[in-house]
C-alpha cells in the first residue's frame, strides 16, 4: 500500500482527471469563439455544441464530489461550478435580444475559467 504524504488525501483517479481537463476544455472554447469571430462565424454552432459537452465533465466532478465521502471537501467548488457553467445558457438563451445579458456570457466565462483552474490545482495536490 502507498504512503499519503500528511496532509494529503488518495482522490479517485477519474475526479482529478476531470477536474484537470475542464480547463483545457475551456482554453479549447476561447480558441473557438476566438475562430467565429475572426475566421469562420459559422464555428459559433460547434462553440455552442463545445460547451454544452462541457456538461459531461461537469457532472461528473458533481457526482464524484457527492457519492464519495473522500472528495465531501469538493462540493462547494463543484457546486459553484455547475452553478456558473448553468448561468452560461442563461445569458445566451434567456437574454436573447438583451445585449447587457448575454455580454455577461464571455464574463462569467472568466468566473468558471478561474474556479475549474483552482479546482483542478486542488484536486491534483490532494488539499
């Protein structure tokens, strides 16, 4: 059996990896939306498919956190996470036509960047 260095725990080898790729999967969003704009706007539609596949990683750090009593400490992160990632298609859908709505898409964009990264540095060094 392997030592755990003090003061850090054994997470589940799916949870860290999850929390790992969200943001990489999110720099890939930035390089798409950045594409639509200045390349190909008819990449706006794999933008929108991109992040509603973003769910899946989402979900999954959701599940892991409440069904594993080892990873109870992640809840709140996971949470916030899923809260902000659910308020993305509410600015898009719901503010359609409301262009202080949806302009608050690209920042709150910045809010899940900022709380996916400092998830995944948690979870990789175990605190």
């Amino acid at each position: 059996m392997t030592d755990v260095p003090a003061g850090r725990t054994l997470l589940p080898a799916t949870f860290r990896m999850l929390a790992l790729a969200i943001p990489a999967l999110i720099g890939g969003q930035v390089f798409l939306a950045g594409l639509a704009i200045f390349s190909d706007s008819s990449l706006w539609d794999t933008h929108g498919a991109f992040g509603g596949m973003l769910a899946l990683p989402v979900l999954g750090l959701v599940g892991f956190a409440f069904l594993r009593p080892e990873l109870s400490s992640y809840r709140a992160s996971v949470l916030l996470l899923l809260g902000l990632y659910g308020l993305q298609f509410v600015f898009v859908i719901a503010g359609e036509g409301i262009g202080f709505v949806q302009a608050l898409h690209p920042a709150n964009a910045i809010a899940i960047t900022v709380v996916s990264v400092l998830l995944a540095r948690s979870a990789w060094s175990g605190k």
